[in-house]
C-alpha cells in the first residue's frame, strides 16, 4: 500500500491516543438513533487498531466512555455499556491472530459484573501478546486517576514505605492506569472539538494535538494516515530548543 509506505518511511509514534468524538452526529445525518452512531464507532476501532498493529504502533490509546459519560441518557447509557459485548464477538478472532494486546483504563466498580469479568479475561488472555496494546479507556477520568493515584502514593508515605522526598514523576507514572506504558505522542480528536475532555491530562503533557471535523466513524484509515503525517512534520522539541545543524 503506497500510502502506508509513505508513513512508515518516516518516524512514527509510539503512542497514539484517540478521542472518539461524533458518533452521535454521525448518525444523526443518516437520520439514525445515537446508538447506531456508537456501533459504527465501536467497529471502527477495529480498523483503526488494526492498522496501528500494521505500522508497528506500539500503543493506540481510545476514549471510548469517560466518567462524565453517565450524566447522558439512561438508554443511551445501557447501549453503551453493552458494547463490550459487540467487541468480544466482533475482534476475538481479528485480534488473536493480529497478537494484539488489550488492557482497560479506568474505573471499574461502575461498568457491571459481567462487562467487569470480560475485562479481566479479555486482559489476561492477551497479557503474553507481543504486537499492538489496544488501551481502552472506559468509565475513564483523568482526574479521578490523578487523585486516586494521590491517595495510593500518600498512602504507602503514611505507612513508612515511601519518603515524600523520594517522589517524582515516575512514582506518579507508576500509580496510574497506565503505568508501564509510554507517553502519549500524537492525541487525535476526532469531530471538529478542540479540548481535551479530562483524556489523559499526565499522559500527553508533551504530546502532539491534532483536530480533524471528520466523525468518527467516518475516520478511515486514510485519515489515520494523514494525521500520522502530520504528527511526522511536527519539530518536538520537549520545551528546549531546536538544535542547530
């Protein structure tokens, strides 16, 4: 594929990080209910971790329902809330022999017993898998895990097993959901938003933003692809200087 030759010849991010805003409105020009807007969406995911796997992207981090996601519509909620299912049936075999890995980030004394008992299966069956970690953050809260993460480290500094002095970033790295995994490079935002939303707010403290109007379930992977070449035009400089050749 010419266009994806194009992209790999070129530096690309090891973590990619996706606001999966517009299914609503998607399906709302087809004159369709939210939900089918959030079934194309969830199927959407597929394509483009797929294609992430493909590139030799390391992590592809998805916003697929936030903490202030429950504030919507109760049928809404519950349609959401049964989407785990729909990815069980849909990625179990795509994802088995693409060596995907797949963890979850975020609260998970909300999501119910049985999306609960999916996500630890679904973890540990993929735990040992060497390609892509497909990072789904479902009921995720960027503040909520900051001050989670507070109370663990004040915490173990209560009971002697850690010095204030001996905190630094990486201690915060560690105590949140995303520990061990790196950074975020490129934070994608789909469907002409330009904030964060409470997504990752540590993560992509250094990480490159792109918008696009696109909805996204209409996010081909030509558009992933677009995006990747935008994040590969960018000069990072992390706050220093360009150096002089």
């Amino acid at each position: 594929m010419k266009r994806r030759d194009k992209v790999i010849q070129n530096s690309l991010p090891r973590h990619v990080a996706i606001i999966l805003d517009g299914n609503g409105r998607w399906a709302k020009r087809r004159r369709k209910p939210r939900t089918y807007g959030h079934k194309f969406g969830a199927l959407n995911v597929k394509n483009i971790a797929f294609e992430a796997h493909e590139l030799g992207i390391e992590v592809l981090s998805v916003y697929a329902f936030s903490t202030e996601n429950w504030k919507r519509p109760k049928a809404e909620i519950d349609y959401l809330m049964s989407l785990p299912d729909l990815f069980k049936e849909e990625y179990k075999d795509e994802i088995k022999h693409d060596h995907i890995r797949v963890v979850f980030s975020g609260r998970r004394d909300r999501v119910g017993e049985e999306n609960r008992k999916y996500m630890e299966e679904v973890e540990e069956k993929t735990k040992d898998r060497d390609g892509l970690i497909l990072n789904v953050c479902l009921d995720y809260g960027s503040r909520y895990e900051l001050t989670e993460a507070a109370k663990s480290i004040a915490e173990k500094v209560r009971k002697g097993d850690i010095e204030p002095e001996q905190i630094d970033e990486e201690t915060v790295d560690n105590h949140l959901y995303t520990a061990g995994l790196p950074p975020v490079d490129l934070m994608i935002r789909t469907s002409g938003e330009q904030r964060l939303s409470n997504f990752l707010l540590w993560q992509n403290s250094y990480a490159e933003f792109y918008f696009t109007k696109t909805h996204w379930p209409a996010f081909s992977i030509r558009r992933f692809h677009k995006a990747l070449r935008n994040y590969q035009l960018r000069d990072r400089k992390f706050g220093g200087l360009k150096k002089k050749g």
